[in-house]
C-alpha cells in the first residue's frame, strides 16, 4: 500500500460472520487442554477438553467421566462453538461487525454462556446501540468468578481467578485495537 492508498475496514452484518479459524485457535490456547474432567476455579463447574462443561447431547460434565483424546476435545469443541454461534447470531438482530470482534464476542459468551450474554450490562447491550467502544469497555465489568473481582491481587493464588481478568484485559485491549481501524469515508 502506498502514502495515497487507504484501507477501508467494512463491519459486516453478524449473520454473515463465523468463527474463525485464529478465532477457534485462540478458544484452544485461553481454555488450554484436560483429558480428564476438573474444576478451573473454586465454584466453578466440571470441564473437559478446550473448556467444554456439557456434551452435544447437553450433558453436563462430571468429574467422575472418563478421559478424552486431544482430537475429542476439538471435535466437542468445536460442535459446542457451532451451537453457540447460532445462539450469539440471534442474539444480535442488525449489528454489524468486524471479524475479529465476532471471534472476541464469540469466545466471551463461550466463558461466560449465552445467558449472561443476554443480560443488560454485558457488552450486548452496547453493541445493540450500536456503541462498539462501550461495548469494548463493558468486557472489563466481567471480571467476577464465584462473587470474587478476579481484578484484585488477593485472588490471585493457586486456587485463584487471576486468569479470568487477565483474559479479560486481552480482550479489551484486542476490541479497543480494532476500534482503531475505523476509518472515516
């Protein structure tokens, strides 16, 4: 590209958008990988795989199921991601976005289910007002796990939440960084 030409970034209607292969990638590396169920934090429920807490079925996970393979745990992954996108596509009639924010939005309603995507004060409600930096900015409000602020040093021990504001912050940095794409017309 040279000084004179400019790159126009388009949002695109959420209807039209999918998860992305980067977007999947990301879910594996934030959600890291058990063979065998366990619990992420205190309070929280049984796991398995790339974060799965349920099978297709509905299933939830226990502790007590057996181990599963790497290529299960993508497999169940990505069948689970495939039944939330349906979900997150409804949930946002007329909004446009980037890829990138569908793959951010996406992989926060994957740690925090669709009901709390639904929940005035998530970043839905901005991005339904078309507000995409109130959007970016309500993602650091959801920094609780189990009535602890994830935010604060003092839960950040062995048993601690400390990733789930550090991931967090990723995200907010990564929606405000697209946010600097725009470009006037």
């Amino acid at each position: 590209m040279n000084a004179t030409t400019r790159q126009t970034i388009a949002r695109v209607a959420v209807t039209l958008l999918t998860l992305s292969s980067t977007g999947f990638a990301t879910w594996k590396v934030s959600e890291g990988f058990s063979s065998t169920p366990y619990i992420p934090t205190a309070g929280d429920v049984p796991t398995i795989g790339h974060g799965s807490t349920r099978y297709e079925d509905g299933r939830p996970v226990r502790l007590t199921d057996p181990p599963i393979t790497p290529a299960r745990a993508e497999q169940l992954a990505r069948n689970l991601h495939s039944e939330e996108e349906r979900r997150f596509k409804a949930s946002l009639p007329g909004v446009k976005l980037y890829p990138g924010e569908f793959d951010l939005y996406l992989d926060f309603t994957g740690q925090y289910g669709i009901g709390n995507w639904r929940k005035p004060k998530s970043p839905r409600t901005w991005l339904l007002a078309g507000d995409y930096v109130g959007a970016c900015d309500a993602l650091l409000q959801w920094r609780f796990q189990n009535r602890r602020d994830c935010a604060q040093p003092v839960n950040w021990g062995p048993r601690g939440c400390r990733g789930v504001w550090t991931r967090q912050q990723r995200r907010h940095a990564a929606c405000m960084a697209m946010q600097a794409t725009e470009t006037e017309p």
